[in-house]
C-alpha cells in the first residue's frame, strides 16, 4: 500500500486536489439558491459562508495592492495635473464658474420637475423617487477574467454599502454590488453573463431582462421578434427588479439579432451608456428615497421665488384682462346660469361691498344680456327691415324719449350690420321712461310700421317675443 | 532537435530552486496584475498571467506535486476575485500544473519556442476544462467565443516569451 502511494504520488495528489474542488463545486451549486425578491432569473445569488470566505480572502490578498496601484497613479496624476498643468487656470475657472451659475439654474428648474414627478408617483401609490442617496466609489480592480465582468470598488459595508445595491454612473447604470467586504465591495456589471436587470425599450415600451453575452456586450433576452425595435432607441431600467430605480439610461439598441436556439426570439444587443470598459468612478444609491442637499434647497428656493414671482405677473395682468372686459361690450348668453354670488379664486363666495356712508350693501348691478340680432330679420323682428317702401333708407331711432341704453335695436338696411351698443343695455323693466319699457312676451303688432316716411315718428317700438328666447 | 527535445544535459534535469519570497510575490503579482491591466486595456486584456505563472514554476521545479498545488491555489484566488464559483478555474489550472510538471521532465524547456507553443496550448487546455466544468459539470448557462480563446492563448505566449527569461533571473544559485 506504502508502495502504491509512493509510486503514484502525484497522480494521488493531483487526484485529491481536483476531487476537493469537485466535491467544492458541488457544495457551491447546491447551496446557490435564488432571490426570490429580484424578480430576474438568476439575478442574486447567494453563497455558503466557505466560499465567501475564499472570496475574502483573494480580495484581502489583492485589493491593498491594486488600492496602492491605483492610490500612487492618483498622486502621480495628482502630481501633473495640479502643479505641472496649471496653465490658464485662471481663465478657465472664471468660464467653469460661469458654467456652473448656468447649469444651478437648470438644475433647479429640473428639481422642479423632479418634485412634479414625485408628487404624482406619491399619488399613484409608486414608492419610488427620482433623486437617490448616493455613495461615490472608486473601481480599483476587475475580475481579471473576461468571463466574468466584475469590478471591485474601494468601498465596503463600512460605508454603509449591501449587497444588490444599485451602482451607477452620470451616464447609465453600471451594475449591482454582488459581495461586500469590509472595505471593499464587488459589482457584478450589466455586461457579466450571470448578471440580470429588468429594462424597457423607451419607444416601443418592449420590456426584457438584460444580461451579458460572450462578447461582453450586454443584450436583452427573450424578445419575441419585433420588427419596431431598431437601432437607435434608448433602453432604460424598468425598475421591476427591486433593485435599478426605474428611468435610469441604460444604453442605445444597437442591433438586433435572432436568437439561434429559438427562432421566434431575439436579442437585442445594447451599446451600454456607462463606459463599461474605463470606469473610475462609480456612484452606489444606497436609499431610494428623495435626499436633497442644501444647495439643491436653495436653489429649490431660488426657483420657486423667481416662480412665485411670475405667478403675481401673470395675475396682474388677467386682472387688467378682466377690468378691460367690464368696460367693454360682450354678448352674454343668457341661457347661460347665472352664477348665484361672485366667488373668489379660493371658491369662496366675496361678501358684497358696504357703502361707507349708508352702511348699507351696495346692490350689484345685473347684468343686462344685449339682444341679438335675428339671423333673418323680418319686419315684425325689433329693429328688423320695415316693409314700407318708403322706409328703406331710413333708420327708426326710436322714439324721443327712449333713452340711448334702454333702445331697442334699430332697424338697419338689408346688407348692414346693425349698430352696436355703447352701453350695456339694461334689464326689461329698467327702463328710464315708464311706459317704454318692453313688457316681455309682448309681440309687434302686425301692420304697424315701424319705420316713417320722411323720419316721422314712429311709436316706440316692442320688442318681439323671441323666438329662441333671446330678449 | 532531438538534443533539444530529450534530457540529454544534465543542466536541463537540474531541478530549479528559488528564494522563498518569489514563491510568494509573483503568484500576488500575477494576480493583482490580472486584476488591475484590464482596467487600463479593457476588454483586450488577452492574457492569464496566473496560469503562466503556474506553467513556469510547474515546467522549472519539474514537480507535478509543487505544480498541482501551485495551480489549484493560484487558480482559487483567481475565482475569490470572479462572480463564478470558486474552483473553476482552480481545477484547469490545476490539471495545467501538473501536465506542465510532467512534460519539464520529458522535455528541455530553455527553448523560447517550445516555451512559447507549451503556453498556447496550454492556455488553450484551461479554456478548454473552464467551458467544460461551466457548461457540463456545473450545467450553468455560459457562452463563449473561440476566437477570444485563441486570442487569449497566443498573448500568453506572447507574454510568456518575456516574462519567462525575466523570472529565470530570479532563481537561486547555488
């Protein structure tokens, strides 16, 4: 037995290693179950303690190197850039903080618009916000393989980082934290085949899970195929995984391609918006609810003031509009209800205004409906053409002592419009001289003409009954 | 040629000895450089220094012991730093480790060419175990895409032809 040990040593030795990692594996795959949570198939995974501590362990033995690595570029480049490059600094930063003045009062007005949008996601029970707090990370390493996409930032649970935290960039997203260490952490980035994100297509509101191919370009699966996804269109997180906040840019469709397998399906290849391949800096949204800092306060303020004041503008002129309207004429339908008290903005009903000397309320004047002019006028409409022949280029102006404000409509020559009033006429019954007034109801009497020959006087005319209720 | 492919020189069955410290820092650097050139070349980071690291001990200590352990270690941490299981890669270097053990013995192995063609198959043999123990033994969906393999391997042997004479100054002399 010694014998056959020592004769085969090696084969014994390489048999026990690969039998030990075997046996590892098998440990792994079965104690790898699914997040139910995720939503995405295959999308975080979780590991026995063992292999999370192999994991430890490579990344204690690695990242304070590639940390040093990458600390020392920073201070070279550091080095260059802000005591070797200083040329036109000055001129730059003036034109910088001009650019920033600017872009404070865009980013204000899109504060705006973000409360808008949060406002109505509140009312439609969505508990989701569109600014996030986010903690900014450095990338310090990758996997080194190009199986696995996988990056390792120079943050950890000690900055409050979890796992299946979202990481993004200014430009798109990036992918989820799979482990966190103590001070480092590990993304598993969009374009990794175990990687999985619910998306949607903006145009064609195509939704799908995306994931990494062998090329390490990210794709969306499982498409049925569909000839309205073309190159071009934006591609962003559904917000269905629990875990991308919904809206964020995730790319632009580059192409499409049929899957081989299943012939009805495609894959949607996507051009990724973060620069997947150069990544520095990493934003991790560590809470999805609303954070503001008190800069983007004050600037809030800021726009909200500057909105505020042109909201008093804009009333101040449509209360001009409206006392320019009292003044001048209007046709008033007078079918139209009237309203039973005047009411505020608040839809409060405004008291009456008190006479200072009687103490009394001072009565609204109603509001005299002007009659229309009929749509065929006859000689029995008020003011209508008179049949007499010697009435055609005559004008009844009424009787003497009709005033100008309780007249009835003259009559007019067939082809001209009938004179408007200057004033608001006044209310049946209002008028100046008794016995003028037009009792509603009563008609022309036939035959009577009212227009003379001559510019004879002719008695003051009734008003007819209306045929449609106009008075 | 036949001089070159038979242990003739008793120089060539020496087994290569080094300080106790290289042991340890080139496997670390092989891996922290693995880690970090991909994010200064991106996706054409065609190279496994791990595995050439693994292959040169393997081919110049002429031990399938000290190869087979050296490759599973080296091949585990390169998985702790993966999102994929932990012996993946392990396992394809290891097997790499000990068959590079054994051919040093049979073979001189001073030659940069025969250096150069070990790497490439090599490396080609650890693709090879690492789609395999995805797709087969683990059963995971895994794509992959053969001319990125061959890439890969002709830039370890490429690197190999450098890197080989550059650790061949580091051994101890006796």
């Amino acid at each position: 037995m010694e014998s056959f040990f020592s004769r085969y040593r090696n084969l014994v030795v390489l048999l026990a290693a690969l039998l030990l990692q075997v046996i590892g594996l098998a440990v792994q795959v079965r104690k790898t179950v699914p997040v139910e949570a995720s939503g995405v198939p295959g999308a975080g995974l979780r590991e026995g303690r063992s292999v999370q501590l192999i994991r430890l362990w490579a990344a204690d033995m690695v990242t304070p190197f590639e940390r040093g690595i990458h600390g020392t570029g920073q201070g070279l480049t550091g080095l260059w850039t802000n005591y070797l490059d200083l040329r036109h600094t000055r001129d730059e930063n003036r034109e910088l903080q001009k650019t920033i003045d600017r872009l404070r009062l865009e980013q204000a007005t899109l504060l705006e618009d973000a409360r808008q949008g949060q406002r109505l996601q509140t009312l439609e029970k969505f508990r989701e916000g569109y600014i996030y707090a986010t903690t900014p990370a450095q990338v310090i390493g990758t996997s080194g393989s190009s199986q696995s996409h996988v990056l390792w930032l120079d943050k950890g649970a000690d900055s409050g980082l979890k796992p299946d935290m979202a990481v993004i960039t200014g430009d798109g997203i990036v992918g989820k934290l799979r482990d966190v260490f103590e001070h480092t952490s590990q993304v598993l980035v969009i374009n990794d085949q175990t990687s999985g994100a619910g998306v949607v297509l903006a145009t064609t509101r195509i939704r799908g899970i995306l994931r990494g191919n062998a090329a390490g370009q990210p794709q969306v699966i499982n498409i049925l195929a569909d000839t309205r996804i073309l190159p071009g269109e934006p591609v962003l997180t559904a917000g269905g995984d629990q875990i991308f906040p919904r809206g964020l840019p995730v790319g632009v469709v580059e192409r499409v391609e049929r899957d081989r397998e299943r012939g009805s399906f495609i894959n949607v290849i996507v051009k990724p918006a973060a620069k997947l391949d150069n990544l520095d800096e990493v934003l991790v949204i560590t809470a999805l609810d609303a954070r503001l800092s008190p800069q983007q306060m004050a600037d809030l303020t800021t726009s909200e003031e500057l909105k505020g004041a042109e909201v008093a503008a804009d009333i101040e002129r449509k209360k001009a509009a409206a006392e320019m309207a009292e003044r001048l004429p209007g046709l008033v339908d007078p079918n139209a209800p009237v309203p039973a008290t005047a009411k505020d903005a608040n839809g409060k009903p405004i008291a009456p205004a008190i006479d200072p000397k009687t103490g009394q309320p001072v009565p609204v004047p109603p509001v005299i409906p002007k009659a229309l002019p009929a749509k065929h006028p006859d000689r029995f409409s008020p003011g209508g053409v008179s049949t007499g022949g010697a009435n055609l280029g005559g004008v009844d102006a009424g009787s003497p002592g009709d005033s100008g404000a309780d007249a009835a409509p003259v009559a007019a020559p067939v082809g001209v419009k009938p004179p408007v009033a200057k004033k608001p006429l006044t209310a049946p019954g209002t008028a100046t001289k008794p016995g003028t007034a037009a009792k509603p109801g009563t008609a022309t009497k036939p035959g009577v003409r009212t227009g003379g020959a001559g510019g004879m006087k002719s008695p003051a005319p009734k008003p007819a009954k209306p045929k449609n209720g106009v008075q | 040629m036949a001089q070159v492919l038979t242990p003739d020189y008793r120089r060539d069955l020496e087994i290569r000895r080094y300080p106790t410290y290289i042991y340890i820092l080139v496997p670390l650097a092989a891996l922290v450089l693995q880690a970090w050139l991909p994010r200064l070349i991106g996706r054409f980071a065609y190279m496994d220094l791990p595995l050439l690291v693994t292959i040169y001990f393997a081919l110049n200590r002429r031990s399938p012991i000290h190869g087979t352990v050296l490759g599973a270690v080296l091949g585990m941490a390169q998985d702790g730093l993966t999102a994929r299981a932990v012996g993946i890669h392990g396992i394809a270097n290891t097997v790499c480790g000990f068959l590079a053990a054994s051919i040093g013995i049979r073979i001189v192995v001073e030659n940069n060419l025969i250096r150069m063609v070990l790497n490439f198959m090599f490396s080609l043999l650890a693709s090879a175990m690492v789609v395999f123990i995805t797709r087969v033994l683990l059963g995971l969906e895994f794509q992959w895409n053969w001319l990125d393999e061959l890439l890969r391997a002709a830039g370890n042997g490429a690197i190999g032809l450098a890197l080989f004479p550059l650790l061949d100054r580091t051994q101890a002399r006796d």
